[in-house]
C-alpha cells in the first residue's frame, strides 16, 4: 500500500500534477487515484462559508474523517493513493493525518515548493477567491524550520513534474519513517 501526500499552499500546482503522475502510475499497470480534501469539505459546505465557527469546525473535522475514510478504502482496494488538500508542515500535521488512517500504508511526502510570484500568477489566472489568503501560507512555510519527507520545486511543465515525482517515488525519496513523525 502507498500513499503520496503532495502538500503545497494554495496555487502552488498540487491537481494536475497530482492527476498526471495518478495517469501515470496506471500507465505502469497500477491501480491509482487522486484524493483532494477540498471535494470533502464542498460535500458538506460547497459555498465554503460558514457563519458559526462552530459548524465550521465541525463540518472541517468530519471533511478530515471521511477524507481518511476514503484514503484507507482505496488502500484496501490495492490502489496507490495520491491525497492533497491536507497542510503538512509540522510533525504534529503528518501525525494527527496519519493517526486518521486505520491502515499503515508506505507513506511519501512531497512539499511542492514554488516561488510566490508564481503563486499570485496562478492564483490570478483563477479569479478572485477572498477565502486564499497566499502571503500568510507563504510566510508559514517560510517559516517552518523542519520538513518531513522531499521538497520538490515544481517549477516544470506539469507533465514533467509528474514524472519526476514520479522517478522520486520509484527511487523511495520522500519515504517517510512514521514512526519518527507519531
């Protein structure tokens, strides 16, 4: 059982890549697909605005629940997993994410990692989303001293970062040891 987390802030090129390498690993004759927490959270609230910081919070832990829910079905179903949405900066995040999981996949991590004028490009060409605020992601993972698993500057064509993470999985970088993360 794999699994791949691609963490990344908002606009720093986690879909398609994600998307592309899940083609790709069937290409090699795997079963693979692409999770996104983000389609769990719209299941439950697809406006993304909520007026009681309670329901917000609810609605966010059970998106968490049934995100891990679906992960750990694939993973039973032999699929290699590629899951994105989830923020992994911190010990403390890959633990609490994994603590989720009722099965104990080979877990890799890649922090796609992307200069901030791209960011605001990407972010641009979207549209306006008052709910993103990039300069606070970016000075969070600026700021992060520790990183588990492989940073990887997604700075190619999508197809090509695709398959370099790709390459990076085959040659096991990026494994993480979870025991060292619990």
């Amino acid at each position: 059982m794999k699994l791949i987390l691609l963490d990344g802030g908002p606009a720093s090129g986690k879909n398609t890549p994600g998307a592309l390498l899940a083609r790709k690993l069937q290409d090699h004759g795997n079963k693979a697909t692409l999770l996104d927490l983000d389609t769990y959270v719209e299941h439950l609230n697809p406006t993304w605005i909520w007026n009681d910081k309670a329901k917000e919070e609810n609605d966010q832990q059970n998106a968490r629940a049934n995100f891990a829910e679906a992960i750990d079905n694939y993973l039973r179903q032999k699929y290699i997993v590629i899951a994105i949405g989830e923020r992994f900066l911190t010990k403390e995040n890959i633990a609490n994410f994994i603590g989720r999981l009722k099965t104990s996949p080979s877990v890799y991590l890649y922090h796609l990692s992307i200069p901030f004028s791209m960011r605001m490009e990407r972010l641009h060409k979207r549209g306006p989303h008052s709910l993103i605020d990039l300069a606070k992601d970016q000075k969070d993972r600026d700021s992060n001293l520790k990183w588990y698993g492989y940073i990887y500057r997604n700075v190619n064509s999508e197809e090509i970062d695709a398959k370099n993470l790709f390459k990076l999985i085959q040659d096991n970088k990026g494994l993480l040891d979870t025991n060292m993360v619990k």
